[in-house]
C-alpha cells in the first residue's frame, strides 16, 4: 500500500514539474523565435528603406530584368500592379517562378523553404499618390537560424528528460522521507490491533468458559436472562476480534495464497448454501468456468459478508445474483441504504440507523472492500428504496 503511496506520490510530483519544465521550455523557445523572426523584419525593412528609391526606378523602367548574383545577402523581386514580374536581384535561379504565385494574394510575411533553404519573405506594396502601383517581394535566408532552431529544439527536449529524470529520482526521495513516519504509525497501529485482538481472546475464552459452567448452576428466570445477555456479548465480542485481526491482516495488501480459484463453482456452493437457510428465493445467473487467480477463503469470506447483508436487510421480495467475466453483481429488494448513509458504507465501525438496529459490527463491508483490493479489484454500492446491489470486477477469466 505505501510502495504504491510512494509510487503514485512519485509519478505527481515528476509530473507536475515535468509540464511546468515543458511550458518553460516551450515558452522560451517561442519567445527566442518571436525575437528572431522580428529581427529578420526588422533588418528586410532597413533593407527596403536604404534602397526604395532604385527599387521605384526599376518598376518605372517597366523592363523585365533578373540578375543572380549568388553572393547576394538580400534578394527582391519587383512586380507591376497586375502581378507581371519587373525586375529582380537573388542569388536563387528559379525561385521566383515559386513565390510570384504564393504571394499573389498574400499580403504578410512568410516563411518558406526552398531547394533545402529556408527563406523569410516579406510583400510589401508601392504606393504613388495613394495608388498601389505595384508590389515588391524582399527576402533573404535563414537557413543558419533555422538550423540553430532545430539544434536548440532538440537539446531543450533532451534538458528535459534530463531534468524529468532527476526530478524524479528526487521526488521519489522526498516521497519516501514524507510517507515514511506515516508507515511507521501505521505499522505501530496495526500491530496494536493484533496485539490487542491476540491478547483480548485468553480472557474471553476463560469468560465464556464461566458462563458455560453457569449453566450447570441453578439459575432464576432473571440470572438465566443476564446469563443469556453475557453470552450474547461474548459472541458479538469474539466475532469484533476476528474481523480486526482480519483487517490487520488485510491492510498489509498482500496475498500470501495464490491459487487458481473456480469462481463460478465457488459462488454456486455459496449460494446452494444460503438457499438452506432462508426461504427468500434467490435467484442466480452463473456463468460456468469462470477462474479468479487469489485466495478462495478470502473470496468466500466476501460471498458471505455480501448475501449475509442482503438477506439480513430484505424481509421479502428476492435476491438476484449474477457472474460473468464482466464481474459479479448482488442485488436484493431490501430496504435499501439512504443518500447520506451510501458514501460511508466501507468505513470501518461505520453503521446507518438501520444498521444498528439490525446488529453487526461495522467492519464487515471494510473488510470485503479490502479483501477485493488485495485481488486486484473494485467494489462499488448502488441503492434506492427498491433495494441494493453491489458490483464487484476482478480480474476474471476462462
């Protein structure tokens, strides 16, 4: 139970810092990109401004003109103000031929790459007397950058899951040191409750041994009563001290019997036995050969614990009982367990009005839950004031 503690306190911890590391890393990489990509504009309109005069010669010449020059830092390619090509300076041969027909609608600044290159584009329109005259289309690379991304990309992701990995090996310390006095007291209380239980039983027994000696004596009507009530109280005693040793046992979460278990011949036998001692019908839906890897007293502990309840709540109507490899499911037409009472029925000692009228202990829906636990199960609880039924998973096969 505490590995698991330990384990899941762990996994919250490196994931938490984990996604906080990832949102960091992610929003310093954007923010680096952003600064980058704003620099490139920033040095394409310097670009622009030094040379906007040439740049409206050339569209007035109307001479369609494209010099490579492969040195070149800046490349622009002037058009008309329907789109025909005027005149260029690039150190890429062919390129405009890609770009005149993706920035014909465009009007923004792109990023595209070519023949292995990556290149920042921007389209920006000639104005003359508040009439667009045509477009030009200035560039340059960012392949350097581009590459510079990628390689800061991957060392942020490594840095990551390097850092994932010692957040979690130090989370895994700290869970431990945080789970470790709560494990010793809870190790102190179970032994306590064993202890006790194991120490509680030599006094009862010789209690109830007195009691059965009474019964040779010569008793009024009043002290066979009182008598009756003495034993009453040792039986309910004795049945509180095998459920608490039960639970210590229990709480430890650990089979220390595995065998393959026939579910389906053992919900059988436990039903046929219960049919003999009530005369409510109940009514049982089993799928055959259906096994359960676990501990069969265990398991038959909880058949007992649950068709006790429904037959202990249910005055009349019937009991339904139904195995699949889906799970088992128990339902009775009893009285039912109110709104308020539903969310504590597993704690221990805890007891409804009805309950307490009805007897018992309080534990044994805990214990039950715990046994189903330590199978690798669940047990959950659904009522109304047509009755209650319990469902329980396990990991079921043919």
């Amino acid at each position: 139970m505490f590995r698991f503690m330990r384990t899941k306190l762990t996994l919250l911890y490196t994931t938490t810092f984990t996604i906080a590391v990832g949102i960091l890393m992610i929003f310093l990489f954007f923010a680096l990109q952003k600064v980058m990509d704003k620099q490139q504009i920033e040095e394409l309109n310097a670009f622009f401004m030094r040379e906007q005069h040439d740049f409206l010669q050339q569209l007035q010449t109307n001479e369609p003109i494209l010099h490579i020059d492969p040195t070149r830092h800046f490349f622009y390619y002037i058009y008309d103000e329907e789109g025909n090509f005027i005149h260029g300076d690039s150190q890429y041969d062919g390129l405009e031929e890609v770009i005149e027909s993706y920035f014909l609608t465009t009007n923004t600044a792109e990023k595209i790459t070519w023949q292995e290159e990556s290149l920042f584009i921007i389209k920006r329109p000639f104005m003359l007397d508040n009439r667009n005259i045509g477009y030009i289309l200035t560039g340059k690379t960012i392949t350097t950058q581009t590459n510079f991304f990628k390689k800061t990309l991957a060392v942020l992701l490594i840095t990551t899951l390097l850092f994932a990995g010692l957040i979690g090996a130090i989370s895994h310390y700290f869970a431990a040191r945080a789970v470790h006095p709560i494990q010793q007291a809870y190790d102190k209380q179970r032994r306590f409750v064993s202890d006790a239980s194991h120490e509680l039983r030599t006094p009862l027994a010789v209690f109830q041994s007195s009691l059965d000696i009474l019964h040779t004596e010569s008793l009024s009507s009043f002290g066979k009563e009182v008598l009756k009530d003495a034993e009453t109280e040792v039986t309910h005693m004795q049945k509180l001290l095998e459920q608490l040793l039960t639970l210590a046992r229990a709480d430890q979460l650990v089979l220390t019997t595995k065998d393959k278990v026939n579910l389906s011949a053992l919900t059988t036998e436990t039903i046929q036995k219960f049919e003999r001692l009530t005369a409510l019908p109940i009514e049982a839906t089993i799928t055959p050969n259906l096994y359960v890897i676990g501990n069969e007293a265990k398991l038959l502990q909880v058949l007992y614990i649950l068709l006790e309840n429904a037959l202990r709540y249910t005055q009349q109507g019937q009991i339904a009982i139904t195995l699949t490899k889906d799970g088992l499911v128990i339902s009775d037409s009893g009285i039912g367990i109110s709104d308020e009472d539903l969310p504590h029925i597993f704690e221990r000692f805890y007891r409804s009005d009805e309950a307490r009228a009805k007897g018992g202990t309080g534990l044994g829906l805990a214990i039950a839950q715990t046994i189903i636990t330590q199978h690798n199960g669940t047990i959950s609880v659904s009522s109304n004031k047509l009755g209650t039924t319990f469902i329980i998973t396990l990991p079921i096969f043919s």
